[in-house]
C-alpha cells in the first residue's frame, strides 16, 4: 500500500485520468473530491461490499461466478485461435 501525505487542496493522480483531491480536513474527518472518467465505478467501500455482496446473491453463489467465467474463457480461447487461424 502506497500511504502519501496531502494537504487541502493537493491532489494524487492515479494514471492519466484519476485524480483524488483533499478538499478538506475537519478534526477526524476528511474531505475527498474524486475526478474520474465515467465508465469508471467510484464507491465507499461499504457500499461497493454491499453492491458486490447483492451481485453474487443474485446469481445464486460465488461458484456459479466461478463457473461463467471459466465457461466463457472457453469462448477467449477458441476466439483467439479462430483469429489465429485466420492471419
């Protein structure tokens, strides 16, 4: 973990379009301002925990992720041979 010091005001960029400002420092409490690309998900970690935990309770359980996801690297696989083939 990367742990950086900021004043308000300053910022830490996170590649080329992620940019985490501190807007303000109040006692115990800090203020954040997050500039992010819209495609990019930005959440407190309770509620991405929440948004994650509904996810996997609506697919019925975590080994049915388990088994799209090696189900459709099948797909990936035979894709990028069939692209291969095709060069």
């Amino acid at each position: 973990m990367l742990v950086l010091a900021r004043k308000p005001n300053q910022s830490i960029m996170i590649g080329d379009e992620i940019e985490i400002k501190i807007i303000e420092v109040k006692g115990d409490q800090v203020k954040v301002g997050i500039s992010a690309p819209r495609l990019v998900s930005v959440h407190r970690k309770e509620v991405f925990e929440q948004i994650k935990s509904a996810n996997i309770e609506a697919t019925g359980s975590q080994d049915k992720i388990d088994k799209i996801k090696s189900f459709s690297s099948l797909f990936k696989k035979n894709k990028d041979l069939n692209e291969g083939g095709n060069k």
